[in-house]
C-alpha cells in the first residue's frame, strides 16, 4: 500500500511539472498572449477532449483487463 502511494505521489509530482513546463512554453511563445487568443470555448472544447480522450483509454484499457482475467482471451483446443 505504501509503494502504490509513493508512485501516485511521484506520477502526479510528474504530471505537475509537464503541465507547469508546458504551460511555460505556451505563454513564452509569441510575446506571451497566446493563451488570450483562445476564447472560453477553445478551452472548454480542449478540456473536454482532455477528459473523453483519457475516459475512453481508461474504458478500453478497463475492457482489456477484464477480457484477459476472465478467459475471453484463451485459446479454445478444439472440440
């Protein structure tokens, strides 16, 4: 239980960074107003496609799992 905490602690201090990183990047790119020419929409539509995009990697992966785990997957010798 403790190793599973230190990863989740670790994967998000990662997730922080790349977020902070890309972030930096974005502002510093043309002068630093790119992130005012995105209306309220594009960063909704953004979130969005974040979140179903992420959703639907999970679900599969989820459906992967469960397949494998439950015999779906094996091979059938004959009858």
């Amino acid at each position: 239980m403790k190793s599973i905490i230190l990863l989740s602690l670790v994967l998000g201090v990662l997730l922080a960074g790349a977020v902070w990183v890309s972030v930096y990047i974005w502002t510093s790119m043309d002068g630093g107003d790119v992130t005012f020419s995105i209306s309220w929409h594009g960063w909704l539509a953004m979130g969005l496609g974040v979140v179903f995009t992420v959703g639907l990697g999970v679900g599969l992966m989820a459906l992967v799992f469960h397949s494998s785990r439950s015999g779906h997957d094996d091979l059938d010798d004959g009858a």
